[in-house]
C-alpha cells in the first residue's frame, strides 16, 4: 500500500513570507526522485527551484502557474513506495482543487534532509527503513469538499437597492466557490466582496486575485458613479436656472488605465524603501570631482594586460579605503537596543537594473578584494543578475551601497538608504566640463558624488570627511596608494 505524502511550501529564509508559482516541472502521475526540483517559484528575493524531499509519483498538485501561496501551503502531495502512476486525489486534482487531505496516516516517511538553497528540504528521518514498491496503489479518498480551494459560503449580505449605475451582479452560485488563494481569499473578505457572485478566469472557472481586483474597481466606480449623480441632482434641485448644470471637466472618477500588484521583486522594494523612509533620518552632501586623472589610470592599467578592471570596480576600492578611515557609516542601528552596531566586514551592495526591477547584489568581504577581483565578482553578479539566477544570499546582508545611477545619463540624485544600513554613495555620469586646472581653465571629465547617509549614526562631519576623501582619490588615484 502507497503511503501519500503532502509537501508543503517549504520556509526559503530571509524572512520571506510568500511565493509565486512561476512553472510547474513535474505533472499528475509522474514518477519524482528524492530532492528532484518540481517547481520553479519566484519570491521577492529570487528565482528559486524547490526540491521535493520525498520519492515516489506526484498525485496531486495545488496551485496555478501565477498563483501566489504563503509559507506552509500545500505545494503537492506524493505516493511513496509507488512503482506506476497513482490515481489522482479528485477531478482537478492538476488544477490545485483539494487540500492535501489524502495525506497519509501512518508512519513517518523518508526523506533525503539536504538542503534546499541553504534552508533545507526538511529534517532527516530519524530512522531509514527500505521501502518495498506496492503493485497496486490505492489512491487517497478524494474529500468532499476540499479545503484548499473551497472559501465557505458566507452570510448572505444585505444588498443595496438596485440603481442605473449600479452593474448587475452576477448570479450566485451554490455549494463550494473555485478559489486556492488565502490571499485571494483575505482581498474579497476585506472588501467585503461574496465571491459567489464572481465567475473565475482560471481553467475550471478557478477565481484569481486579477478577477476579484476587476470586481472591487467595479464596484468603488459604480459607487462613484452613483454618488456623482447623487450629488448633482441634488445641486440641481437647488437652483433656478433654466438651464442644466454645465458637464464637469475633470475626468470620471475611477478611470484606472491599470492596476499592478505589488509583489515580488517589486513589492520588495516597495516595502523596503517605504521602510528606510519611516525610519531613516538621512541627509544628503556632494561634491563634484575632476575624474580626468582617474579615467587615465584605468585606461593605463588596462593596456599593460591582464584581466580589464571595470569603472565601478575602481570607484569600489575607493569606497572600502574611505569606510576603513570612517567604520560610522559601515555599521547600522538597532533600535530596540537603542546602539549602533559598526561592522568589521564591508559587504558593498551595487544597485543594477534588471528586466524584473532594481536588485542589490552583494559583493561579500569587499576590503580584502583587488581591484581585479571586484571587477570580476561584479561581473559575475551583473549576469547572473540580468538571467535571474541571483539567489537570497546574493542580494542580502550588505552593509553599504555603491550606487552608479550615471549609466542613466544623469548628474545627481538623493538616493533612499537600502535599509538597515547606514549610507550609500551616489555616482553621476562623467561628462566633459569646463575646469580649472592648475590655475587654467580646461576641458576635464568631471562627475558629481553624492553622500546619503543615516544622521543617527553620524554628523555631517563625519559625512563630509568620508566624501572628500573619495574625491580626493577620484581627482588623484595616488593618495589611494597610501592606503593599500
């Protein structure tokens, strides 16, 4: 007899609460190895492949390719010691209907306890046994009525009294309503919205988080609407005029060209940012700086051979030689402790811009790298970056960040702190500008530097000296020398 195991959505660490299915790898009825990746899911860190610990044939799946499920959810479910594809749990079992609920009842299964992007697939057993493979399977008992998918058919709602611009509500349904999502789930409970008044546009009319987002703009613009004719009969009724009140110029109200979910990596930054700002009280210092001698040295060492040292690679050897003569801005606060903790390792984030947003890739143990290896850890870091291969650890725990917004063709900018650090160094574009130059004017290549800093765990003494001494090698390579 098959012993069938459900699989969860396993904790991918760094505080990350959710996923989103991107592409399922396995199907109902195939045969999965222990620790064989079976679906792609991206959070808000990265693209990550989960492992199932188990072995044995996939006989359900829950969830959609672009759902998103939390922690602890179900993921699939898995007959081990099954040698032949087992029956599905329900009719849409491939869909995600259904709960897990065939989870098997006894005994403890085997699992392979390696890890799964460093987090682990689950604790090893504490006791292997040899499986033997069964010649029949018996499928679990399909439920009744499945939990994962099934939202309890509330109290029916008083409904408002029926208007001309009001839309008609579709009509109820009866029994269990086609929705996975608790996050679905939680939007129409919030709202107040009876999902049974909503027809899915998943497969199997399964309800997804774009219908119930339609339905609620739906309706806030047919109570706008309402409230808007409201009004003006009312404004009407006051006056004498003989003629009818002119039309209004401003738009109608809850004209929305579109909505865009704030999840993933874009959600992430949202959230983070929005963070820094609450809780940041930063300031910001520049200085512009003649790069003409800096953009010389690199072409120098360039042609001598050897592996090509890139811009940023330069500016970050700068950034390490100027946080060892000012540790305040690497470190970060803890606020319940009410200390600012300064840090022994810099870890220099640089921020990149990718087809799925901005990222922060982490260059770890910056101040023991040459100025060749950042430039090829940066490299590195940038492809894996654009291909979406960056992982949790690549773009966490930084303590300070590199920012080179001038590849955007601008000169400045007050960047927001990448929380929980405590400064991050701006970088414009370098363009020819008049100059004076030893006592002449001439055409130089100048670039403007930009210091923000959190002004809890410095004054602007400290910022400003940090600054100077970055110019001060940006306009002079050679005083870097001192220091290496």
């Amino acid at each position: 007899m098959a012993q069938v195991l459900e699989f969860k959505l396993p904790d991918l660490g760094e505080g990350l609460t959710e996923a989103e299915i991107v592409r399922w790898l396995v199907a109902v009825g195939d045969v999965v190895a222990i620790d064989q990746p079976v679906v792609e899911v991206e959070t808000a860190k990265a693209m990550v492949e989960v492992p199932c610990p188990y072995g044995g044939v996939v006989t359900a799946r829950y969830g959609e390719e672009g759902t998103e499920l939390p922690v602890g959810a179900p993921l699939l479910t898995v007959a081990v010691g099954a040698s032949e594809p087992a029956t599905p749990a329900g009719p849409a079992a491939d869909s995600g209907s259904g709960s897990g609920a065939g989870a098997a009842s006894s005994g403890p299964a085997e699992t392979s306890g390696n890890v799964l992007v460093g987090y682990g697939t689950g604790a090893p057993a504490a006791r292997r046994r040899r499986m033997r493979p069964a010649t029949v399977v018996a499928a679990p008992p399909a439920p009744a009525a499945p939990v994962a998918l099934v939202e309890p058919a509330p109290e029916p709602a008083a409904a408002p009294a029926p208007s001309a611009t009001t839309p008609a509500p579709a009509p109820e349904r009866s029994g269990p309503v086609p929705v996975i999502s608790p996050l679905v789930r939680r939007l129409a409970r919030q709202n107040g919205l009876d999902l049974r008044t909503l027809t899915g546009s998943g497969r199997d009319g399964l309800i997804l988080r774009c219908d119930v987002e339609q339905a609620i703009e739906r309706i806030e613009h047919a109570s706008q609407t309402q409230a808007q004719a409201q009004t003006q009969a009312r404004t009407e009724t006051r006056t004498d005029a003989a003629t009818p009140a002119s039309p209004s110029s401003a738009p109608p109200a809850g004209a929305v060209t579109e909505r865009v979910p704030l999840r993933g990596v874009r959600g992430a930054v949202a959230d983070k940012l929005s963070r820094s700002r609450r809780e940041i009280p930063e300031a910001t210092c520049w200085v512009e700086a003649d790069a003409t001698e800096l953009m010389t040295a690199r072409t120098a060492a360039n042609a001598a051979g050897g592996p090509k040292i890139s811009l940023i690679a330069l500016l970050a050897r700068i950034c390490t030689a100027a946080l060892a003569r000012f540790p305040e801005l690497n470190s970060t606060v803890d606020t319940e402790a009410r200390e600012i903790v300064r840090l022994r390792d810099i870890h220099l984030g640089f921020a990149a811009q990718t087809d799925r947003g901005l990222v922060v890739p982490v260059v770890r143990d910056a101040q023991n790298r040459s100025a060749e290896s950042l430039s090829a850890e940066f490299a590195r870091l940038t492809e894996a970056g654009r291909s979406g291969t960056l992982t949790p650890g690549d773009l966490t725990g930084g303590t300070f960040t590199l920012n080179n917004y001038g590849v955007f063709g601008v000169d400045g900018s007050t960047p927001i702190i990448n929380h929980p650090e405590a400064a991050m160094l701006g970088v414009g574009r370098i363009v020819a500008k008049p100059w004076v130059h030893q006592g002449e004017l001439a055409v130089r290549q100048v670039v403007q530097l930009s210091l923000t800093f959190d002004h809890r765990v410095c004054d602007g003494g400290t910022a400003g000296g940090f600054l100077r001494y970055v110019a001060d090698c940006v306009e002079q390579p050679a005083v870097l020398l001192r220091t290496l």
